[in-house]
C-alpha cells in the first residue's frame, strides 16, 4: 500500500509544481491567486496522503493549512472588490423589512 501512496505523492507534488509556475508566470492576479489556491489544497492533499506513512499529526496541519488557504481567499477577493463589496455586515437587508422577512 505505500507504493500506491507514493505514486499519489508524487502526482500531487506534479500537480503543486504546475501551480508554483503558475504562480510565477501567471498573466493576472486572478490567475495567480488560484494558482496560489491549488498550492494550499494541494499541500492538505499531500499531507492527508502522507499522514499515514508518517506521523497523524500532520492532519493537524493539513487542517491549519486549509483553513489559512481560505483565508487568503477571502482576503484577496476583498482587497480586489471596489470599497471591499461582498461584506456581510454592509450587505445585510435593512432592518425596516417587514416582519415575516427578517432573519434574526
């Protein structure tokens, strides 16, 4: 069974090397964000992959790992939006709805 993991390391690592070029070469920063994006849920592939062989506690940072690659897409998205669109506290209804159309 580690021969088969191993295969699948490797096609990760490939894969995560085609997003690090993309990350350098990339036309936009849209591309290189998602490149950037590959690279983080790669990188939990990987760990999730190899945890078995090594120690579990790399689950533990795959999860941290996931968790900072969500976060920087969130970040980039409102740093890109004009006047940071897309904030839930700005773009909630306001509170003169009737009654029936309220959330909270």
């Amino acid at each position: 069974m580690s021969a088969w993991l191993t295969l699948v390391a490797l096609g990760v690592m490939g894969s995560l090397a085609g997003a690090l070029w993309r990350v350098w070469r990339g036309p936009g920063e849209a591309d290189r964000m998602m490149a950037a994006q590959l690279i983080g849920t790669g990188g939990v592939g990987l760990l999730v992959v190899l945890a078995p062989l090594q120690d579990w506690a790399a689950l533990d940072v795959a999860l941290a790992l996931a968790l900072l690659a969500a976060l920087a897409a969130v970040g980039f998205v409102k740093a890109r939006s004009p006047d940071g669109a897309g904030d839930p506290e700005e773009d909630a209804p306001p509170d003169d709805l009737p009654r029936g159309r309220r959330h909270g």
